[in-house]
C-alpha cells in the first residue's frame, strides 16, 4: 500500500510541517554541497533542496544519480 503523500498544490498549507512527496524529476542544478531537484506532480513543481551535509551518503548519492523523469520519493520540512 502506498504511503500517504501530500500534492505539491497543497505545501503551502504544510509551511513548517515534514510532508512526503511523489513526483518526477523537472530539472536538477548542482552547487556546493547541495542539489537543486525541481519536482513535478500532475499539480505543480517545487524545488527540493538536498544538502549533503545533512542527508546520509545514500540519499546524495540518488540526488546525484537522478534524471530528468526519474520516479521519486521525498521526504523533507516544506520551507517558504
């Protein structure tokens, strides 16, 4: 059974709440440390910021290994 996950139509609703999200890589950018994924469900895009100081060597590595119409599955705070 799939887990509950939350529209990206709806995070401003979840501002400060840790939500799980589906959807597709749109678009990645690489800077220092961190990873700029652009993700898109059928109800919008957010940017999903991944900063390898804070995730385990696992979840970077997937970041850097996702392109673009990778399947995904998120796990993160909604920021404003």
């Amino acid at each position: 059974m799939d887990a509950p996950h939350t529209p990206i139509s709806a995070l401003a609703d979840h501002v400060g709440q840790t939500v799980t999200l589906k959807g597709w890589v749109y678009n990645t950018r690489y800077g220092k440390g961190l990873a700029f994924v652009e993700v898109r469900d059928g109800t919008g895009i957010v940017q999903a910021v991944v900063s390898e100081a804070e995730v385990s060597p696992e979840a970077w590595q997937a970041a850097q290994d996702a392109t673009q119409e990778s399947a995904l599955h998120i796990v993160g705070t909604v920021v404003e």
